[in-house]
C-alpha cells in the first residue's frame, strides 16, 4: 500500500464515523496531507471529487495513482470518480463556468437541509464544503430575521436562513444559473421560492445595496462572501476583496438595522480587515477559528468575522 492510499484509509475510516455524527453526506477525507501529493478528495455520498492542485510543469503528475487508490481503498466505481486540476490563478467566473467534461448530478443532505451538487461540470460542485459550520450558525440566529445573502451562488447559506425561521430572505448573485439552482435548493427543503417571502435578485451586489437602500429596506443578518477577484463583464470594473471589501461592508451598513449583524468572509489567505477603515462604524470578532471545518487539513481556507453597527447609520 503507497504511503497516499494508507493516509486515505486511514482518514476515510475516521472521518466516516464523524461525518455520520455531524449528518453531512459531503465532506473532505484528504486535504494535501502528504506534500508529494497536492491533491484533495471530497465525497459527495457514493460520489469522489478529485482535485489535483497545478504543480511546476517539471514535475511528473501523480494522477493515477491517486486515482487507483480512491477505487481501490474506498471502494468508490470509477464511473464516480471525477479528476478536476486547481490552477494557480483562478477567476471566480471560472470555477463556475460549464466544461465539456462528463457531468453527474446528485442530491446530499448536510446537516438536515439537502442541496443539489453537480460533480464534473464545474469546478465547484455548487456546495462549499468548507462552510458547514458558517451556514450552522446562520440556521442558529435566523429565527424572526430577515436575511440578505451577497453573492449567494446556489443559496446554501439562505435554504439554511429559512430552516431556521427567517421572516424574509433576499439572495442576490449575477449569474441566473445559480439562482435558479437557488431556488432548486429551496424546493428541495420545502420553501417555496415564489412566495413572496423568498426573492432572487440578478445583480451586482454593490448595486444591489444601493437599490435595497433606496427601497428603505433593512435587514437582520447578512451573509456576505465575496469572492477574492472577479472581473466578470456582468459587472462594471473589477472586484478585489482586499481592495475594496471597507467600501463593500459600509455599503451593507446602510441596510443593515441597528441590532442586525453581518457574517462576512473570503478565501483571500493574505486578506487584512480593513480597520482604519471599518472601527468607526463597526464592532467586529473573528469567527474563522469557530467556523474552521473539522473535516480540512488546511487552516487557512478561509476568514470570517462577525460585524455589528456601533452607531445609527443614515
């Protein structure tokens, strides 16, 4: 048995137990444990996505055999397996953006809610395992709230929102594919998207606010995780997190209501919260520790904080 396959067991033998404990079907059972072989796994139920994470081009690719051991030692069919390379640079609109390659679609539950996850056409499967706990705890203080969720992609985070009581929930993403996979998700939990009480808007989150501003709507409890970089032609100029999330948070301010809070995070490893910026109008913790997944070697997947208004904002 190769080192990779005796470290794969060894953590799908653990992990299963957990992942039975904390009732996700999807989850991580390797995450660049060994460094001679960047790649992780995550199960879908029955289902394996591979990721290989792009290496110099001089150095011989360990695909094979990292694919032979997941068949082999988690006994998954290979028709189930789906092989995906993580390049160094990767725009947003890229990891959501249809390939040719086979696709396989399928329903998980995680948590008590289920969602819709398609292995193989995309990047991303449609459910970012690595916020497990964040969407935990958004269910946790939703109860009489009305929610927002920015850049919602396929509205994970607001199917949670609405199992845990929200009184509204807005989802705003510039892609309709994912926010009729959105409303795919909230059928699948038993809300009905076209209620009234449920809205989906197409649009850039900043111009987003600004409408919801001049609406005069508030909200309670907004989920805000934007991607680091996206320069999509839906929107005008480009979006930085680390450039422009100070300009992004006060924006969100002017909707937020007085007790409301703000879940924000990103996947920037070297992001810093602006605090020059953002301590004038906000008290701020961080959540990362808290919303870390159990199941992801790697500590530094993504940030998070929660944000509070200090003062009444006009």
């Amino acid at each position: 048995m190769s080192m990779f396959a005796n470290r794969l067991k060894k953590n799908a033998n653990h992990l299963r137990k957990w992942a039975r404990r904390v009732g996700t079907e999807a989850y991580r059972v390797y995450d660049k444990d060994i460094p001679e072989y960047a790649f992780s796994v995550d199960l879908y139920g029955p289902n394996a996505v591979v990721y290989e994470y792009e290496g110099p081009e001089d150095v011989p690719s360990k695909a094979d055999e990292v694919l032979e051991a997941v068949h082999l030692f988690l006994e998954i069919p290979e028709s189930r397996i789906f092989h995906k390379v993580r390049r160094r640079i990767v725009l947003r609109e890229e990891q959501y953006t249809r390939s040719e390659e086979r696709s396989f679609e399928t329903v998980v539950m995680e948590q008590g809610q289920r969602f819709k996850v398609v292995l193989g056409a995309y990047l991303d499967s449609g459910l970012f395992l690595d916020h497990r706990k964040s969407r935990a705890f958004v269910r946790a203080n939703a109860a009489g709230k009305r929610f927002l969720n920015l850049y919602c992609y396929t509205g994970a985070a607001t199917v949670y929102a609405a199992a845990g009581g929200a009184t509204e929930t807005v989802s705003v993403d510039l892609s309709n594919t994912y926010l009729e996979w959105a409303r795919e998700n909230m059928r699948m939990n038993g809300f009905d998207p076209e209620n009234g009480i449920h809205s989906f808007l197409r649009e850039d989150a900043m111009r987003a606010l600004s409408d919801l501003k001049f609406q005069g709507r508030k909200f309670d409890l907004l989920f805000v995780d934007p991607p680091s970089f996206s320069n999509s032609k839906k929107m005008v100029g480009h979006f930085d997190v680390q450039e422009h999330h100070a300009d992004l948070l006060l924006a969100c301010s002017k909707v937020l209501s007085e007790d409301g809070i703000i879940f924000f995070s990103n996947n920037n490893r070297k992001f810093k919260l602006d605090e020059n910026a953002l301590s004038g109008i906000f008290s701020y913790e961080s959540m990362t520790e808290k919303t870390l997944p159990d199941d992801f070697r790697s500590r530094r997947i993504h940030n998070s904080w929660l944000l509070r208004k200090k003062t009444s904002i006009a």
